[in-house]
C-alpha cells in the first residue's frame, strides 16, 4: 500500500511538472508575440481616452496632374451603368504616376462630368476627382498626426485587410497569454494566499464601475 501511494504521488507530481512546463512554455511564447502589440494597444488606450485634450494641428497637402491622352480616352468612352464602380485600371495606374501616389481599386463616385473617389486612411484622409472632359486631377489628402494615426490603427479604422488580420491574430495570443497565465495562477495559488482577492478585485473594480457608473 505504501509503494502504490508513492506511486500515485509521483504520478500526480509528473503530471503536474508536465502541465507547468507546457504552461510556462506558451505563457512566455504568447507574451513574446504580444509584447509590441499590448504596448502599442494599451498606449493608444490612453491617447483615445483623452483624444480631446491631444491638439493636433491638421496638414492639407493638394496637388493637380493631368491625365494623359489614352487614360482620358478611356474615361470619356466609359459610360458608368450605375454611380459607383472603381476606375479602369490604366486610368488608375496613370492618376497614381501623375500624382505620384498608389491609388487602390476602391470605388468611386461616377457622374457625367466628374470622378470622385474617397481615399479614407489612419491618421487622415484623402480625396481625389478627375474631370472627364479635361481630364484635370485634383488630389487633397489631409494628415492629423502620429497620435491620430495610432490611434485609427488601435480601432483597425482604414486600415486594410492585413491590419485587420494582425488584428485577430494579436488578439488570439492575447487570449493565450491570459489564459495561460490565469491556469498558472491557479497552480500556484496554493502556495500565494492573495492570488484570487487580487483576482477578484481586478474583476470588481471594471464590473463596479460598469454598474454604478455607465448610463445607459
């Protein structure tokens, strides 16, 4: 009986030692991945929570081109079958040379005499028209700032697709990186009395202040 009881207690210490090393392994790997990320995420937390006490002065940059022959051809032989549908690729590719800029395939605003086409981004925004009988390009792109523009990528705001991606998956090492440490907390509250009121009271102040504080 002795030898069994052994037995069992080297079992359960193995056990134990096997889910504390996986444990330890993906807390550190997750918080390696999240490191930058929460940095910039908790950061920017606080810049949108006092955004209105953050002065920023925005900078409008506008410039003018002229579309080249066969682009402007192109869009003066189109004729738009409804109001929104994005510009013909060669059109696109000549703007953006003209201009200097990438302009992606988003769609515009089409109407007989004018193409307009909104190029929303992080941190400002931009517009630009193209007349279909001169074919004169008007661009105007507004900036707010290095504040304006992490804050727009904390909230994924115009950012594209693989923000979007870095998004979901940042935010699935985060989850790894709490749970795994909310299971190593609970392994090791045996031996850290104040483990679960600490929990607890990082549970009770957002819950408390939800309740009492938030009208809704």
């Amino acid at each position: 009986m002795p030898h069994i009881a052994t037995a069992k207690g080297m079992s359960d210490q193995n056990r134990r030692g096997f889910w504390l090393r996986h444990l330890h392994r993906w807390h550190w790997i997750s918080s390696g991945l999240c490191l930058i990320g929460m940095l910039l995420f908790a950061a920017t937390g606080i810049t949108l929570n006092h955004a209105g006490d953050i002065a920023a002065t925005p900078v409008v940059t506008s410039r003018q081109a002229m579309l080249p022959p066969p682009a402007l051809r192109l869009l003066q032989d189109a004729v738009p079958q409804d109001s929104r549908k994005p510009l013909p690729d060669a059109v696109r590719a000549a703007a953006g040379q003209a201009l200097g800029i990438a302009i992606p395939p988003s769609d515009a605003d089409w109407s007989d005499e004018l193409i307009y086409l909104d190029l929303p981004r992080p941190g400002g925004e931009a517009t630009l028209s193209i007349d279909r009988a001169t074919g004169d390009i008007s661009y105007e792109r507004t900036d707010r700032g290095w504040v304006s523009y992490f804050n727009d990528l904390h909230k994924g705001r115009n950012a594209g697709p693989a923000w979007g991606w870095f998004i979901d998956i940042f935010a699935g090492a985060c989850l790894v990186f709490t749970i795994t440490g909310l299971v190593l907390l609970q392994l090791h509250a045996g031996n850290r009395p104040a483990t679960w009121p600490i929990v607890g009271f990082g549970l009770l102040v957002p819950l408390l202040l939800a309740l009492l504080f938030i009208h809704r």
